[in-house]
C-alpha cells in the first residue's frame, strides 16, 4: 500500500522520512521545492525514502497537488493521506471521502476548521462562547453592532494564523471596513463571520488524543496575542502554566467538553483558545484538529515526553507505534517545571547581523535566517525568522527568561529596512 504525504513545511524540522522509517508501505511526498531544504547529501538520503516525490511552486494556491494524489489512488491503494498544515485539514477530509481513505473525514474536519460551523456545535452542546453570526453583507456586521455593541471582531471563517482578522471599535472603524469592500464584488458574499470582541486573558491548551483516549491536554498562557503581527509586532510567545494554578483544571475539563462536542477523529493533536473574563468565565475562542503553530510541536517534550505531536499523529495514521508512553501531566509538571516558546517576527529588510545561538541548556534556539536574506512583511501569525524553547521551574522563571531571552535577541539583530529600530542601542554579548 502506499502513504501519500502532502506537506508545506521545511523538510529540516518535519521529517516524515525519519518519522517513518520503520513503514513497509510506499511513501509518495507531495511538497514545494523551496521545502526540500536539507543540506547535500543529506537531502538525496532523504529522498531516496520516497517512491515518488511531487513538487509544486505555491502551494497556497497551487492545486494540482489534489489531481496527483488522486491520480495516485487509481494506481494503487492508499493507507493513509497525511496534510497535517492548518490549512490543508478540510480539503483533506473530503479527500479522504471521496477515495475512501482511513482518517478524519470531511465532516469532523469542517467541524474543525469553519469557524462557524464549529461555534453552532459548540452552541448546541451549551458551551459559551461569543456572540456571532454569518456575514453576507456589511448589515450583518451592522446589525450586529446594534444588538450587541462595540467592539466587534470580524474574520475569515475557515482561514488562520489570524489572517484577515480586523477589529471594529466604533462606527467610524465600520465606515473604514466597508469602503474597500467585504469581496471583490459587493453582490459576491464575503466568507466571513462577525463575533463579540471577549475581554480577558487568552489561553491556549494544545494536546493529543490517540486511539480515541485523551493522552494529555495542557493550558499557556499567551505572552502578547497572535494578531500582534498586524501592527508590527516583533514577536509572540506563551507559557504553560502551572500544575497548581486556579485555572488548569477548569482549562482542561472545559477543553474535555469541546472535544465532546465536536465530531471528532479517533486520533489527532488539537489547540484550542479561551477567554478567562474579569467575571472569572471561560469563554471558547475556538479550536483547530492539528498542532499548534509556533514551537508547540517541540515544547511538550522535555516536560512530557512527548517527542512530537506531529510524529505520534502520522505513525498512528501509518499503522505504526506512535511512541508516546502512558504519563501524569500534572505529575510531570510538577517534577519537571514548565516550558515556554517565543517566536521572533520578520521586519522587512536586508538582514545584515543575526545572534549566535545562546548557551544556556534552558533555551533550544533555533534561527531560520541567514545574513544576507532580504525579509518581508509577515502574512499570518505563524511566519517568524527565529524561535526558541524555555524551560524553567515555574510560570514566571520561564515569562522572565523569554523576556531576556527578546531583549538579547534585538539587540543583536540588525535589519536594514522600513521595520522598527532595534529596543536599544546597548549590544548584549551573551544572553544569560
């Protein structure tokens, strides 16, 4: 049988020929070329792996990916289909329909991924969340704001990475928002949703459910907010909190919920977003079947064990062993500490002087850029240059450390271009 592997990500830190090495099926990638990125001749080793290797110029755009992949089911079965990226899950589902493929189907994959369609499940099973609608035309934003006032959020309701995300805080913004059009035809309905702007703290609880069990799910606590990038935004980070906190057995038991009342796959890595309002509610933002973007995907394995979500989730769908043993989140979080994960923005510009990596055990830093490298305007939330994982014993050693950990990095970092001027002009030698 054959695994067809649909991915958008570099194959330096998503390496399928590694995660599944140990399969007797025939793997088929189906990525861009600019993603074949492993130096020579470690790249050819990892081709070799693959029966067939199918490269595009855009994905973002590019579907022809689609036509390969079912050109590749009429010539012999597939086991699984693998497109683990936040934007390929519905397109995947259906996929999966079509050619009768084991995994999650449209439906769950929907559920999951429309915003809206997920906020009616959510509403049918009472869970709280913000008031919303469809938007048709700019009167349901209208409308909106007149039953439920300012300030409103209005958003694509299957895009992410906080892509097209705006806030409307009065009618003047609203004026704004409709002059350019909602589509590019104003009688073309616009694939976008008005909600409640919620005011509390943000939290993310990103987990793993195999074979139907809940493995672990674990709340952070975000440093800035993902929509951050839209003003400029040098960089976003989060932190897990606590085993002992007032507010991580509520995050994990109202998470328990939302995963109820979804249509869910039997296996899947999840992050969800809630509110904690000054009234001291819960309020569901939303929830995504695949890991979190940033470092997510590294952070839980020197606390848990857990040495990819992303790997354990292809190997279950390969037959394979996932490799995560049974464990105790709280206990390993109260033995172990927590960890954090900070990614750095682009700033547009020539990058002319890049940091070296730190020294320090607690910090994994990993720098995707080179000197030399023009950069530009990040388009979702998700795009960063540099990132890196804490560790520490407690929420605020590891907040104060990231923090450190910024100031280090831009005052080391210069940028010739129209992004913002480093925070200082004193230049850290060494982060500690």
């Amino acid at each position: 049988m054959a695994i067809a592997i649909l991915t958008r990500w570099s194959m330096t830190y998503w390496p399928y020929h590694e995660w599944l090495a140990d399969s007797t099926d025939e793997l088929h990638l189906f990525t861009a070329a600019a993603k074949l990125d492993l130096p020579e001749p470690e790249r050819d080793r990892a081709l070799a792996r693959y029966a067939s290797v199918h490269t595009y110029d855009n994905l973002e755009r590019n579907a022809r990916a689609l036509l390969d992949i079912a050109d590749l089911a009429r010539q012999k079965p597939l086991k699984a289909l693998v497109a683990q990226a936040e934007w390929d899950i519905g397109w995947a589902g259906g996929l999966r329909d079509r050619l009768r493929i084991p995994g999650q189907d449209q439906a769950s994959a929907l559920a999951y991924k429309n915003k809206l369609m997920m906020k009616e499940h959510l509403r049918a099973a009472g869970l709280p969340t913000a008031s919303y609608r469809r938007v048709e035309t700019i009167l349901d934003v209208y409308d909106h704001a007149n039953q439920y006032g300012y300030p409103l959020v209005v958003k694509p309701t299957s895009a992410g990475g906080a892509i097209g995300v705006v806030f409307i805080d009065n009618r003047e913004q609203l004026d704004a928002f409709a002059e350019p059009g909602l589509a590019p035809r104003i009688e073309t309905p616009p694939d976008l949703m008005v909600e409640g702007f919620i005011e509390g703290r943000q939290y993310i609880v990103d987990g793993l459910v195999l074979d139907g069990k809940l493995v672990f799910c674990w709340p952070s606590a975000y440093i800035g907010a993902p929509t951050d990038y839209h003003a400029g935004g040098r960089h976003l980070a989060a932190v897990m909190i606590e085993a002992d906190h007032p507010l991580r057995a509520r995050l994990q038991e109202i998470t328990r919920a939302v995963l109820g009342a979804l249509p869910s796959p039997r296996t899947f890595p999840f992050h969800a977003e809630f509110y904690h309002t000054p009234d001291d509610r819960l309020v569901v933002g939303e929830i995504g079947s695949r890991t979190g973007g940033a470092r997510i995907d590294d952070m839980y394995n020197p606390i848990f064990g857990v040495q990819s979500l992303n790997r354990a989730w292809v190997r279950y769908d390969a037959g394979l062993d996932p490799g995560v043993e049974s464990f105790d989140d709280v206990e390993c979080a109260r033995s172990r500490g927590v960890a954090g994960w900070i990614t750095f923005s682009p700033q547009p510009g020539l990058v002319r002087r890049l940091p070296s990596s730190p020294e320090d055990p607690r910090v994994n830093f990993r720098l995707t850029a080179r000197t030399g490298m023009r950069l530009v305007q990040p388009v979702h939330s998700g795009d960063f240059f540099a990132s890196a994982v804490v560790t520490g014993t407690s929420f605020s050693e590891v907040e104060a450390r990231i923090n450190r950990l910024a100031d280090w990095f831009w005052n080391n970092t210069e940028i010739a271009g129209d992004g913002p001027a480093p925070l200082t002009k004193e230049k850290a030698s060494a982060f500690s």
